[in-house]
C-alpha cells in the first residue's frame, strides 16, 4: 500500500497496493531493524557532536599563541625589510596556513555532514533545497488500514494540531510563507495546511512504504558511515598539523624574546627562526599523513599485501593542501636561509649550523618526494 498527501485537497490519498504484503514476522524484522539503525545513527551523531567539539576547541590553541605569532612577525617587519625578512614573513605565513587550512577542511566537513541537498522532484518539479541530515519521520503509509489511515489523514489537517508548525498569526504566517517563497515549487496555497505541508518537504518528512523506509534508511548509514570515517580523518590530522605549528611557532617565539622591545631580528636571530620552518616542513608533512600510514600499516598487519588508501582523494585531501603550502613555506625558508647563511656578518658556527640544516632538509624533501606515498600525491595534486 502507499498513500501520500493530495496538492490539491492537502489530505492523505488511500493507500494503493502496489507492493507485496509483508507477512507479520516481515513486518517485524524490518521495523526492528529500522529502530537498530535509528540507534546506530545516533551513534553516529554522538561521534560527530565530538568532533565539532574538539574541532571548536584547537581553536583556542591559535588565540592562545597569538603574542608568539605577533612578537615573531613584528621582529620581522622593524628595523628595516631585506629579502631574508619578507622570505620569512612568507615562510611563517605558510607555517599558519597550514593548521589554518585543517581546520577549515574539518569545519567544512562538519557542515557537510550535518547538511546536504533534498531533492523534491515529481509534478513537474525539480525542486533542490537544504536539509538537514537526520530528516523529520512520518508513519510508513502503509502501517495502517484504510480507516485507521483516513483518521490519521484527518488529525493531520486538524488546526489544533496544525498550529504546532504554523502558528495561527500573521506574522508567523508571513515568514513560513517567505521560506517556502525561496524554493520554487514550494509556494503554499495560503492556508495553513498548505503551509505545513511545504515545511514537512523542508524538512525531507515523507510517508514511505516500510519497505521503502528501510531502504532509505540502509543509503543514509552508508552514507553517514563514508562522511564520518573522513571527518575523523581530518580532525586528527588536523590536530597533528596543529601541535605541529604551535610548536614551531613557540620555538620562533623562543628566538625573538632576548630581542628589545623595538629591535628588529639579528642576522643570527634570520638564520634560526630560517632553521625552524625547514626542520618544520617536512615534520608536518610526516604529521599529517600519518593517520594514513597508520591506516595502511594496519591493513598489511592483518594480511593485505598492498593498500590504495594512500590513492583515495578523499581521504588524503588534507596532505595535498599541506604538501602544496609546506612546500611555498620551505622554499621561502631556503631562500631566507641562503641570504642569512653568506651575510658577511654571520659567523662561521652560524653559517655551518644553518647551511647543515638546509641541507638535512633538503634531503628530507628529497626523500619524501620520491617515496611511493608523495608520488601518489603529487600525481593527485
């Protein structure tokens, strides 16, 4: 059977038979499973709820570090600009943007999942709009008998009950009738019944056949499971890229506190804060794709003998934008460090020291670059 609201009348056609008759003990197994997919998407939800959590909190991290940020950068732009110092500047730019770009790609996952497009077609109509992801439920259309349905259909148009949607004022009228105004194909007649009835496609509310309820329910937790394994992804990469950072920029910050107030960064001063955005680069690299590496070693230690999951763009999307941005921070860096390193006026031990790094960096990027995981990549970037 299946019945649904009439756009003309407003009220719940009969139920038509156009599927087969659910034995007792089917009826039973699919409205069982149902609830256990209920539960589990509340499970799901639970676990999302944690992560906009954690993701509002590394949030805190940057203000809490901003006189570090400020302090490095400031010492930077006093006392006179040269090539080293607008080749830092660029460099620490890069370094923030890195932790910056994570937890934009977190946020955007977030609303991703808790948001997507509700597709209202039919009648002619090929109507998109917002909807949020765990939809409003109606009572599957064909749980109920012909009489037991036209009460049900009566109880629905009631305006005692109507009111809990549509408030019985003007105004309230007024701005369900501006919502509805946006998405073409959703104009109510306006009536209150109409009214409410384009608020339910809003909300993706639908009277399904049970069976149909089920098979809605089983796309929406894959669904959910595929948007959840990468949210989760992402924030501990995220978070990873974050520690990271604010390590680096601590360590910078550490470089720049015997400076006096208003004294611009020494030449020495140039080529270590230069050191730690190359020791930087690639240690954030290795952060971020960790969690994957971590993924792939678990796969071979229970018997895969090889993994594509360093190929799945999904998955990896946040490495790519790390590798791109570490990438302008380390060639800055390298150019800041050569400047600094043959100053006449570095001594010998800093110009060794500061050289050594480049070069242990240098070899770093080599090593990343040609290894399996970051061809890979950068045949994806």
């Amino acid at each position: 059977m299946n019945a649904a609201f009439d756009g003309d009348t407003g009220r719940m056609n009969p139920p038509q038979h156009d599927g087969p008759t659910l034995t007792t003990d089917e009826r039973a197994a699919a409205r069982a499973f149902v609830a256990r997919c209920e539960v589990r998407l509340s499970t799901f939800h639970r676990i999302a709820v944690g992560m906009l959590s954690g993701a509002g909190l590394l949030v805190v991290l940057p203000v809490v570090a901003r006189d570090s940020v400020s302090g490095v950068l400031r010492s930077l732009l006093i006392d006179g600009i040269g090539v080293s110092d607008i080749a830092l500047v660029v460099a620490v730019v890069a370094m923030l943007a890195v932790p910056m770009s994570a937890l934009w790609l977190l946020f955007a996952d977030l609303t991703r999942f808790y948001f997507h497009a509700n597709h209202l077609g039919g009648d002619g109509r090929d109507v998109f709009t917002p909807r949020f992801t765990l939809t409003s439920l109606q009572l599957p259309s064909d749980e109920l008998g012909p009489e037991a349905l036209e009460q049900l259909d009566a109880s629905r148009t009631d305006p005692r009950i109507v009111e809990l949607l549509v408030p019985t004022n003007d105004r309230s009228r007024r701005r369900v009738d501006r919502q509805l105004r946006v998405y073409a194909g959703l104009d109510s007649d306006r009536d209150d019944v109409s009214r409410a009835r384009g608020l339910f496609q809003l909300a993706a509310s639908t009277s399904r056949p049970l069976l149909d309820e089920v098979a809605k329910v089983e796309h929406g937790m894959a669904r959910h499971v595929l948007r959840l394994r990468g949210l989760v992804l992402r924030y501990v990469k995220a978070l990873l890229a974050l520690l990271t950072t604010a390590l680096a920029v601590y360590a910078g910050d550490a470089i720049v506190a015997g400076l006096d107030q208003g004294e611009g960064l020494t030449v020495s001063g140039s080529t270590a804060l230069a050191a730690v955005v190359l020791i930087w680069a690639p240690v954030v690299v290795l952060a971020v794709t960790s969690p994957v590496r971590w993924i792939e070693q678990l796969m071979r230690d229970d018997g895969a003998p090889s993994t594509a999951v360093a190929d799945d763009p999904d998955l990896t999307h946040i490495e790519r934008v790390s590798l791109r941005i570490a990438t302008i921070g380390w060639l800055a860096a390298a150019i800041a460090m050569i400047v600094s390193a043959t100053s006449d006026t570095t001594g010998d031990s800093v110009r060794a020291a500061g050289l050594a790094v480049l070069a242990g960096s240098s070899i770093a990027v080599v090593v990343a670059a040609f290894s399996g995981r970051f061809r890979s990549l950068t045949r994806m970037a």
